[in-house]
C-alpha cells in the first residue's frame, strides 16, 4: 500500500478519536441544544465550506447528479443518524462501556464487509482472507477494550445505568445501533457517481470525496437536527440557547464539529486514494485506531486512575487492534 492512503486514515482517526473531548463541555446547555448547534455545523456548515474549496462547482455537481444517487447517498446518511440516536438509547439498559464495545465492533465490522461482499466475486480475491482476518482480530480487540471500560466502571463505582438493567434489549439496541451507524462508510461507498462528477468538473481524485460527503451528510443532517428539536420541543428548553456564561459550551459544540468532520473528510481522502476497496480497509483501520486514541485521552483525564488490571487489559485490548489494523492495512497490497 502506498503511504499516502494509510497516513490520511491515520490522521483522520486522531480527530474521530479526539471529537469527543467537546462532550465533555456541554453545560450549561441542554443535550439538545449543544447538538443543535454541533449538527448545524458537523454535518452542514463545515462539510459544505471544505467541498466548495475543493470541488470546482460544487453545486452544479451536486445539481448534475441522479436523483436515485442523491437519494440513496442521503438515505444511508439517515440511517447513520437512527444509528446514532439508538446508541444513547442502549446506554439506560447496559451502560456506557458495554454499548460502545458493540457499537464500535458491529460498525467496523458491517461497514468494512458489506461493501467487500457487494463487489463482484469478492471471495476470489487475494485480499479476502486478509480483510476477514483483520476484521474479526479488531471484533476481539474491541471486546476486550469494552471489556475492560466495564471492569473499570465497576472498580470505580461508576453507573451508568439508570436503574433499568436488560441485557436483552439493550444488546439488541446496541447491535441494530451499530449496523446503522456503519451506513455512513456504505453510504460513502455507494457516493461513487457524485464523486466520478466531481473529477470531471477539476476536482484531484482524493478531494471528490468531498462532495460524496455533503450529499450523504444531509440524510444525517435530517435525522439528527429533527431529534434534537424534537427534544427541544419535547422538553421546553428552547430557553436553553440564552443561559448565561454559554459561550464555553457553544466553543466546544463548533470546536467538536471541526474535529469530527475533519476525521470524514481526511478520511474519505485516504480511502479514494486506496482504490475499490477504499472504504473495505479504510473504514476499520478509522475506527480501531481512533478507539485508541480515545482511550489516550481518558488515561490524559485520569480516567483509568485507581483501575490498574482493568487498564492493563486495555493496553492488551489496544495492541490486538493495532495488529488487526496491520493485517487489514497489509490487505491492500495484496489486492
């Protein structure tokens, strides 16, 4: 594999690994209104300002490409954002740790083999053990991270389960939470004609992921902004907006939203640069390294303080995904 592709996957997991940071800084804010704000921009504002610096004639590919390209780039962004909205509902019934274990594997997993298995004769292919390997090594490695984050919660007397306990339906919601969060690398995959549209306009090759990107993002957009208003009308906290001393949390929201797109759009540079199948190894390779980013910034935060054999079996955790990332990135030179 060429340096290039693998160092952009690299650099965009920093940020998905980092975005998270800004949660931690929603008060005075409700919920609802810090996503407000961080969907206007995440998925709208800032993906559209990078794809028009990019993309020549951003909008006249974007008006140039087939309604069923459009509409079905938009559904899988859609189905990324019930996704999303189904993973905080999984937390009640089984806690923090134990939803993003399964999240996090069942969304590497999905997003990187349903486009491998939609290509023509995929089992053919000299990459196919390779990327089945890598996967089902990073499903592992993810087990024993989640693992651990659950040991560590217990040791620390941390709950986050409201009183609710029910496996069964919390697995369930976490499972369907990470099919549908893995439409967002399908749904890049299936952006293919918007992008060929974007080439023939001017745009570099690794820059027509951008405009896949926005098509895709307003489906999320939808689904995500709706939510949030939904509980905004729900709740009445309208009046949330105007709290004083806000200007924190309103930072963070938009500093959060830079982070998190930034990690799609590096990414989405990384995978068309990878070839056909892009989004089969780079999407697992996103995911597995920024899990370990993440868990860098919560030993930074003092997170796993006082929880030493749980942070030891994280550290066992992260070095069975950094192989499982060596074994997919090795798949494509072998492809």
């Amino acid at each position: 594999m060429e340096f290039l592709p693998l160092f952009l996957v690299i650099f965009a997991s920093i940020f998905q690994g980092s975005f998270g940071l800004g949660m931690k800084f929603m008060a005075p804010l409700k919920w609802e209104a810090w996503w407000l704000v961080h969907s206007v921009f995440a998925l709208i504002i800032v993906p559209t300002v990078w794809g028009l610096m990019v993309v020549p004639d951003l909008f006249t590919v974007l008006s140039n490409a087939s309604i069923d390209a459009v509409l079905l780039a938009m559904t899988f962004g859609a189905l990324w954002g019930i996704g999303g909205i189904l993973f905080g509902k999984s937390i009640p019934y089984i806690g923090m740790s134990l939803t993003y274990g399964i999240v996090m594997g069942v969304c590497a997993a999905a997003g990187s083999l349903i486009p491998f298995f939609a290509l023509e004769n995929p089992t053919e292919l000299a990459s196919f053990p390779y990327i089945v390997t890598g996967v089902i090594v990073m499903l592992i490695g993810v087990a024993i991270t989640a693992y651990a984050g659950i040991l560590k919660d217990k040791i620390l007397k941390i709950d986050n389960v409201d009183g609710k306990v029910n496996l069964k339906a919390g697995i369930t919601i976490a499972v369907l939470s990470g099919l549908l969060s893995a439409a967002l690398a399908i749904g890049f995959d299936k952006g293919g004609e918007i992008g060929a549209l974007a080439i023939s306009k001017g745009a570099i090759a690794r820059n027509s992921s951008l405009a896949i990107w926005v098509v895709v993002l307003w489906g999320g957009f939808i689904v995500n902004a709706g939510y949030a208003i939904f509980l905004l009308a729900k709740n009445k906290t309208w009046n949330s907006f105007s709290v004083p001393n806000a200007g924190k949390a309103y930072m963070w929201s938009i500093i959060a939203a830079l982070l998190w797109f930034g990690a799609l759009g590096v990414y989405g540079q990384g995978a068309t640069l990878m070839g056909d199948l892009g989004a089969v190894i780079g999407w697992p390779i996103l995911l597995g390294l920024s899990l370990i980013v993440g868990n860098f910034w919560a030993y930074i935060n003092k997170e796993w303080k006082d929880a030493k054999k749980p942070f030891n079996i994280m550290l066992l955790g992260l070095l069975v995904l950094i192989i499982a990332v060596i074994i997919i990135g090795y798949s494509n030179s072998v492809a």
